[in-house]
C-alpha cells in the first residue's frame, strides 16, 4: 500500500507539474521514500507507456500525416464532423495546420511525452536523494529511467521539430528537455533539435547499466539501450555508429535469448481458429470475425517475444490502407498479406435518408490480430543493422539480415530475396526500407519520422518530399521540410511558460470545413 500511495502522490505531482511552469498548490504532507525500492514500481507505471501519438480512441493523427493511409470521401464528409473526437486525424489528413485546436490541451505533450518524462525524472532524482545511485539497484533504476526519458524525448522532439540533419545547422527550438522532478523548478528553455539529440545520446550512454534481462519490455535492457542508439543514429545518420550499436544489441539479445527463433514470430505458424457459426458478410473474409492463433499465443501481450521496447501503438483506426501500402506485399508469399489484408465492410452511415456507403475494402488489420508497439522490436532492430551495413557498403552482411527476416515473414521452399546477391548498394538499401515500411505498424508515427529523415536522401528511389492526399478530387499536399510536418505547442502551455517567446495562436479551429 506504501509504494502505492508513492506512486500515486509523485505522478500525481508531475502530471500537474509537466503543463504549467510552477506547480499551483505546493504539496503538503508528501509521502518521502526511505528506500530505493520503493521507487521501482514508478517504472511500472502505464503512464510510461501509454499514448504517444495515440488519441482516446487508439488511433494515431500524427500516422495521417504519411503515405500509409487512406481516408474516403464518405469518410472526410460524415464521420470526421469537427464535433468527431478524433477530428484531428482529418485535420493532419488535409494538412490543415495546426492539428489539434490550440486552446484545448494536446494528449501528444499531456498524455505521453511530459507524463512519462516526469515519472522518470522523479526516478532519477529520489535514487539519488536516497544516495542509493551506486547502489546495483540504484544504478539500474537510473539507466532505465534514462532510457525512458531518452526514448520520449527522441520520438517527441522529432515529431514536434524538423528532422536532424547533419548537414544543417538544426537551431529550430522545438522543447524543454525537463530533467527536473520538483514542481517548483520551472521548465528549461526550448532546446533545439540538435539539442535534443545531444542530451537523448547523453541519457543514453549514462544508460549502459541497464540489466541484461527485464521482466517486461517496458522496461529497457541493455540490449534496449544499444538498440535505441543505434536509433538515434540513424535519425543522425551516423551510419558507422548506427551499425556498431545495432552489432552490439543484436548480440546482446541472441545472449539474453539463445536464438533468432525465441527473438521473432515464423508467421508460418499462424493461423486462424476455425468457428462454425461465424457468418461473415458475402465477398469479406470469415478472418476477420476469427482468432488468431500463435505458437505461445502471446503475440496479444506486452510480452510478445518480439518487443524489445513496449510503447502502446495505436489500434482500431477507421482508415484504411493506402494502396500504396497495400502494393508492398507479395499476395503470394508475404504472410502478413495473407494474415492481415482482410477484406471487411467499409464506413458506411445515413445522412438525410441517403445511404453512404463504401462497400467492402480491404483492411490491414495487424494491429487488431496482434497487440501494437511503437517502441522497438527485435525485427526492426535486424532491420536497422542490415540498413546500416547496406549504408556502410557491407551489401552481404546487409542481405544476410534482411534474409533472415524474410524466413520468418515468408512462405515457400526459398524465403531469400530474389537475386538479392546480385543487387547493388543503391537497389538493396530500397529493399531494406520497402521491408522496414511493411514491417513497422502501418497507423503509427514511425512512418511519418521515417518519411522525414529519408527526404535527406535526395534523388533516391525511397525519397520523398512532398505527400498529397485526395478527397473527393481535392488534393492536399505539402512539403516533408516545411512546418506541416511539425507540431505546435497548445496555448495553455504557452501561457504558462512566457519565457519560451511564443506567441499563442487563436486562429478558429474548423478542420472539417471544406
């Protein structure tokens, strides 16, 4: 009861804490802890692993800003009215900036970044008042917490603020890196991009005393820790470190693990429990009404044996896939096709005593059969090591990766990428990231950040610096370099820091007019 009343009274504190420079009421009668390990239990909290980039209804605004999804016409006319809780969805699908009102609060700061950020600096911060930071308790406790922080403020910073780049002079201010638990201590000014880079590569690197084994994955390892610089390298383009710290957690992990079998699902080995009473709608897929089946039926929990980093990706969005998206998979031999692209009845409703409806479409249903993560996983960390030896030239290091991938997603006697060997850097590289694209979730932000760091590519096959969206005839479109890829901070938390220089923005909030 102790550790949780703790947990209660310090998230409650920098929930508070997080949105406004000072605390309004300062805390009377607060709960002191007299042990590290009361603590431990704060890292266990959902709060650190709930809502980046997620809206109430599971799904993902932010997603809408790529090329993976697809919004209909009946869709943008009648079900994203701007009374529609997720109008934002709508609003990043037209590029209509900003995305959320400005004068209401944005869950993208409230209910991910700042919350699990200040859980995680009051974990720092008590370890060290109890003097326990050199304890082997106490050193891990910080190293996962800094691992946390590191990951919020990475994947936040990039989606509020420009892509990094090395050649750039990366000054745009884009969010306080807090570090600080009290509520009395004010927000830090807005740190750059490369600021924010430079302290999550810090956070990082303090990190190294992470454990080998976690109970859970919303707990970082140390095989978390290298897999999460090697991300921030790749979101730097440091290529030689992206691949020296992808070595290492790919090591790591076969170490923790024994083999690639216990790292990654063979998705040969799904299939679907058969029901004799499901009836499902003529011309859609029974599957979709059924149960997906597994080989230790965990593929729905957080501990999954792919995730090496837990953070609740979205799931339950009404858009459906691109045709773009849809277009990647081989129908014949990619079992997430086979698994996942179910044909089911579209949005459909009333309006006025006219019916409109659009059909049956072909979903891409993974997040529903399977539990979504937008952290890390041991596939995308097999994927990041082959795009690193490809960018370094190491084509048969980067072929063997992708190849071993590719055993456990595809079905036939040779699973082997088609004349892979013969492939030069460029062509390879393109493989690599089409494999990427298919394998992260299709609805989460991770797309969007892989769009904008590879408009740094430029005149290459995967490059894009300008995505367009059509309703009803209308395009909208905007460039990957220009503020439609960045967030705005809401006006409450501008009001609250004057320090920042921001000025509030009061334009009427009607994404759904058109």
């Amino acid at each position: 009861m102790r550790r949780n009343i703790l947990t209660i009274l310090l998230t409650g504190l920098l929930i508070n804490s997080s949105c406004t420079k000072f605390l309004d009421v300062k805390p009377v009668g607060q709960l002191i802890p007299t042990k590290v390990e009361d603590l431990e239990n704060l890292l266990n909290s959902n709060n650190t692993v709930e809502l980046f980039f997620v809206d109430n209804n599971r799904g993902s605004f932010y997603a809408h800003l790529g090329d993976n999804l697809r919004i209909s016409d009946n869709q943008a006319k009648y079900l994203f009215l701007n009374t529609n809780p997720n109008v934002e969805r709508l609003a990043a699908y037209k590029f209509y900036y900003p995305y959320f009102d400005p004068n209401k609060s944005a869950p993208t700061w409230d209910n991910a970044i700042y919350k699990a950020a200040g859980i995680f600096n009051v974990v720092i911060d008590e370890v060290t008042k109890l003097n326990a930071q050199d304890s082997d308790l106490g050193k891990m406790l910080i190293a996962q917490a800094k691992a946390g922080r590191a990951w919020s403020y990475m994947v936040g910073g990039l989606a509020y603020g420009p892509m990094f780049d090395p050649s750039g002079s990366n000054d745009t201010r884009v969010l306080p890196y807090r570090k600080a638990s009290s509520p009395n201590e004010p927000h830090p000014g807005l740190s750059t991009t490369g600021e924010i880079m430079d302290l999550v590569e810090r956070d990082l690197l303090e990190a190294l005393d992470a454990p080998l084994h976690v109970a859970n994955p919303s707990r970082a390892s140390i095989t978390t820790v290298h897999a999460l610089l090697a991300q921030l390298y790749m979101y730097k383009r440091d290529w030689v470190k992206m691949s020296e710290h992808a070595d290492l957690a790919w090591t790591k992990a076969l170490s923790a693990k024994g083999n690639a079998d216990n790292l990654i699902y063979n998705y040969n080995d799904f299939f679907y429990r058969p029901d004799d009473n499901a009836t499902p709608t003529p011309g859609t897929d029974v599957e979709t009404v059924l149960d997906l089946q597994g080989p230790d039926n965990l593929h729905f929990q957080t501990n999954n044996r792919e995730f090496l980093l837990f953070r609740t990706g979205p799931v339950g969005t009404n858009s459906y896939p691109s045709d773009e998206f849809l277009s990647l998979f081989d129908t014949n031999s990619d079992k997430r096709y086979k698994l996942f692209a179910l044909k089911k009845l579209g949005y459909s409703t009333t309006v006025g005593g006219v019916r409109y409806n659009d059909g049956i479409q072909r979903y891409y249903m993974k997040d529903s059969k399977m539990i979504s993560n937008a952290g890390l996983t041991y596939p995308e960390l097999l994927l990041m090591r082959s795009e690193a030896n490809a960018r370094n030239g190491r084509l048969g290091l980067a072929l063997q990766d992708l190849n071993l991938l590719r055993k456990y997603r595809y079905s036939g006697n040779t699973t082997d990428l088609a004349g892979g060997s013969s492939l030069d850097k460029d062509a390879l590289l393109y493989e690599i990231l089409k494999e990427r694209r298919r394998e992260l979730p299709m609805a989460s932000f991770q797309r969007v950040l892989d769009i904008k760091r590879l408009a740094l590519d430029s005149g290459k096959p995967w490059c894009k610096t300008r995505i367009e969206h059509v309703i009803d005839g209308k395009s909208y479109a905007a460039d990957v370099k220009s503020k439609y890829y960045t967030l705005q901070i809401s006006n409450s938390i501008i009001s609250f820091n004057p320090q920042w220089g921001l000025q509030p923005n009061n334009d009427p909030y009607l994404p759904a007019s058109f």
